[in-house]
C-alpha cells in the first residue's frame, strides 16, 4: 500500500504541498520514502524533532496526516482517496513502524516496574504500547508515568497521534 509524501521549508509553507505517491522503509536509523516513479528522501530518524498529528483542511474533503518536523524542512504524511492503492491501516503501520524504530528496546521504568518499551499489535489489528518484563506484559496508556523525559515525550507523541488517526473510528 502507498501514503502520500510531501516536503516543505517552513520558512515558506505553501498553501497546497504538492503529494507524491511513496513506500516507505526503514533501514537502520533511516526513514526512506522511495517516491513513485523514481527518487526517494531519506531522514535520519534521530534527527526529528516532533511527529504530529495535522488535519490537512486544504483537502475537499479534509483529510488527517501526520507531520513530522526537523530542523529546517517538514513532511506531511497522508493517504489517497483510491481504497485500491490507500489505507489508513498503512498510515497506522508507518506510524507502529516508526515508533518502533524510536523506542523499542527502550530499559524504562512503569509502574514501578521495569522492562522493555515495545509497540505491539493487538488482536483487533490496532497498536499499543506494551512494556515487556520477565513475568508479564503491561499495557502502556499513561505516558505521565515514564520516568525517562525523552522517552515520556516520544511515548507521548505515539499515544496521541494513535488516538488521532483512530478517533474517527471509535466514534462511529
């Protein structure tokens, strides 16, 4: 399945980013989006700053994203009308996929247990975040009780931007 890539300086956003149909892999510590019919952009994942959710408005109709910020350039991320060459559960794997990249392997500490940070997929085929200790899984829903800053932020960021591009669904 394919997302929808664009790039931009945020110095001069412009008013309708020009999308390009991509794949996307992650090689080491590489986000590459190889762009349809040729070329790819290629980002160092410990390079970005912040990853958001963005309701991309300039859409008829409007359409949920996600952004991802580095020092001087921004990428949206979407999904196409077409249901034959889009879906959201491609945008949710490239969201597990990169969250898994930032943060899985991460020793932390969560209710007062300690473990490994994973982004797992349930049976309902969603994500989540699981710390995985000797004896058991938990369940990561409060990011407020990481103990680690950087780690608390990017848990933060991954549990807010899955609610995000899952509401719509859970509203229905």
């Amino acid at each position: 399945m394919l997302l929808e890539v664009a790039t931009y300086s945020p110095l001069d956003p412009p008013k309708f980013p020009k999308f390009k149909m991509a794949k996307f892999k992650i090689d080491r510590n590489t986000l590459v989006f190889q762009i349809k019919p040729m070329g790819e952009i290629s980002i160092n994942i410990r390079d970005i700053r912040k990853i958001e959710g963005k309701i991309l408005d300039f859409f008829d109709p409007p359409r949920k994203g996600i952004e991802i910020e580095l020092t001087n350039i921004r990428i949206l991320i979407t999904i196409g009308d077409n249901p034959l060459a889009y879906s959201k559960e491609t945008l949710l794997n490239f969201l597990a996929t990169l969250y898994s990249t930032l943060l899985n392997g991460a020793f932390i500490e969560y209710e007062r247990q300690y473990g490994t940070l994973k982004v797992i997929k349930k049976v309902d085929n969603g994500y989540e975040l699981a710390l995985i200790t000797e004896k058991k899984i938990i369940p990561v829903k409060d990011w407020k009780k990481v103990e680690n800053p950087e780690i608390k932020t990017r848990v933060r960021e991954f549990l807010e931007l899955l609610n995000f591009l899952t509401q719509e669904e859970q509203e229905q």
